[in-house]
C-alpha cells in the first residue's frame, strides 16, 4: 500500500495524538478499526496554542486523513477546564503584538488549520471537555459534531479583547444560531452555557460531569433551572450570578470531575457512524460543509490581512493588557480609550499606556 502521509515518521511535541480502538455498542474493541485522538496539550493556560501547536494540528488532521483505519476523529484537549481558549495571548502580546508581517504568516497557519478540519476526509467530533472560547470556539464550530461537557461555556472575547472574531465566527456562527444570536454572542462578547448551547443548536449534546460522593452524577449547579425570568426572556441553562453562584461552587466542591459519560458519548457517536457506508458518509459531509466553507473561503484571506494590521492599534493593546494586567482587570480602560480617540489622539505607545490596566 502507499503511503500518502507528508511526514510518516513525525513526532508530536506541543500537542497528543492517538489512535484509539473503536468500540462497539457493547463498549467491546472492534478488530482493525480506531479513532484518531487529536488533543490540544496546554492546560496551564487552557490549551491555547502556540504557533507550533498549529503547526502539529494542521499535519495531524492531514494524518487522520490518510489514515485507512480511522472511522471518525476526537478533536479535544488535556484536563477538564478547558477545550481551547483559543491563540496563546503570551505569545500574541510578547511577540506578534506590533508585527503586522509576522502575525500575518501566523494567521496563515491558522486559516490552514480551520481548513484542515472543514476538508478532513473522516468525520470530525469535537469533545468539548471545558471552555469553548474565541478562536477554540471557532475550531470547535469547524468540526461536524459537538459533544460537551456540562460545565463547559462557549463564545467570543476579540471585541473586548483588541480583535475581531474573524477565524471563523463571523462566518460560521449564524449557520448554527442565526443572525441576531451570532452578533450578539460576536460584539458583547457574553458566554453561553452547554446547555444554552445545545438549545440554540451550537452543540449535539451535552453531558453531566460533577460526581458526588455517592458516586452519582449530577448536573452542573452553575446553571438555572427556571424556564425564564422575571420578563419573560429565555433562562434555562443561564449561568447563576450572587448568593446562587456561592452555593454552587459549595456543591462543586463536594463533587469529584468525571469525564467518563462524556467518553462514552464520543464512543457511541464514533460507532454510529462506523455503521454506514463510508464513501456515502464522506460525500454527504463534503456536501453539508459547503456551507460553511462558502463564507471561508470568501472572506479567511481579507480577513487575516486585516487581523495583522490590526497589531498594531487595539490588538497591540488589547492582548498586552490581558497579558499584563492584574487577574481581576484585564481589558483595556475603554471609556478613556474612547474619549482620547475622540480627541484625535494618535494611535502609540504612549495612548497604549494611558489605556492599559493598572497594578
């Protein structure tokens, strides 16, 4: 047989690959067949990647592509705080903020890596095992299935943190919420819950993770129960804010976190699909992604010229602030941003400093 991978011998370093036997409905191997495990491995800082970590992801989604055995493939990450917060703030304010060129050549990789899960020839599951946000929302929104953690969050952060959501949830987010849900997640950057997500269609499923000490699994208590508020507006799955949020974390605490229904999810939906014709499964995925990839290609290259230009005015302050600032305060001082705009202030160093958070 020929061997169709670019680099058959390569080791990963920044992120975890694996081939993992598909199980049946009995939850028994199936001789011969696997799931390829691709796992972003960065949870100190909540498996946001590096520039090599892209590197690795695009080339291991290229290998689960040739891969003969693969039915399905696990995009997902290491521990359970987080999915993908999306690119390395670090790395963003000590290297790209101010370099338009060089951010230009990352987002490169990064239109590659979105597009080698929308052309993966294996359908691609995303195991949501925790926070869904900015550019990991927008990885996770490339694959062709979500399954998620209860405790997991999903949405934006460019607008509040010097960017714009342009890898992918300007073109993709309306597809799954509509126009009016997809602007208001894009700008006020507010986070929905899994189980908000699931009810707006985002996600397929979602599943309990908190483990009491009885060993029973419950949901997550960081969420309402009420159908609506007090006007009337959408409430359940909305996260508890004061006094409720408190005993909430007290109940979380007192639990154990179990990711084994959520593996178990992943591994009956692998199944489900082993169990058609493969060709029919490829083409019906190429054809139902075309959707997505009609707002892709049209706008990821203007995109990303805009986004490395933008290194140099609000991301260049934007990223240095969440990567400087205390832990309570890391945005920007919009209010005073706005009034030295509106005076005609010039975008440098010294506005950047002015607008940065103090301590």
């Amino acid at each position: 047989m020929k061997n169709h991978h670019i680099f058959p011998d390569y080791k990963y370093k920044e992120i975890l690959v694996e081939k993992k036997p598909l199980l049946n409905d009995k939850g028994q191997p199936v001789e011969g067949l696997f799931n390829f495990w691709i796992s972003l491995n960065n949870p100190a800082q909540y498996n946001s990647y590096t520039t090599d970590a892209v590197k690795e992801v695009i080339m291991a989604f290229r290998e689960a592509s040739c891969d003969r055995s693969t039915v399905a493939v696990v995009f997902t990450a290491v521990g359970d705080k987080a999915f993908c917060t999306g690119g390395n703030t670090k790395e963003y304010a000590e290297y790209y903020a101010g370099n338009p060129p060089e951010y230009k050549q990352y987002m490169r990789l990064f239109n590659d890596m979105v597009t080698a899960i929308l052309l993966c020839d294996k359908p691609v599951i995303n195991r949501v095992n925790g926070m869904r946000v900015g550019g990991g929302q927008e990885i996770g929104m490339a694959c062709d299935f979500s399954i998620a953690a209860d405790t997991a969050r999903f949405g934006q952060a460019g607008p509040k943190h010097g960017s714009a959501p342009d890898g992918g949830s300007t073109d993709f987010l309306h597809l799954y919420v509509g126009v009016n849900r997809a602007i208001e997640s894009c700008t006020l950057c507010k986070h929905w819950s899994a189980v908000q997500a699931a009810n707006l269609g985002l996600i397929n499923k979602v599943v309990p993770v908190y483990k009491t000490k009885e060993g029973k699994f419950i949901r997550t208590p960081f969420v309402t129960s009420e159908m609506v508020d007090e006007w009337g507006n959408p409430s359940f799955g909305a996260f508890k804010t004061g006094t409720a949020m408190q005993e909430a974390k007290r109940v979380a605490e007192e639990c154990t976190v179990d990711l084994s229904l959520l593996d178990a999810e992943v591994s009956k939906m692998c199944f489900e699909l082993a169990m058609t014709m493969p060709d029919c499964l490829s083409k019906t995925l190429e054809s139902v992604r075309k959707k997505k990839l009609e707002h892709w290609q049209q706008n990821s290259e203007t995109n990303r010229s805009w986004l490395a230009l933008n290194m140099m005015t609000e991301a260049k302050a934007g990223f240095r602030a969440f990567n400087e600032g205390p832990k309570n305060n890391r945005e920007v001082d919009f209010l005073k941003l706005r009034r030295q705009l509106a005076d005609a202030h010039p975008w440098n160093d010294e506005l950047i400093a002015m607008v940065l958070p103090k301590g």
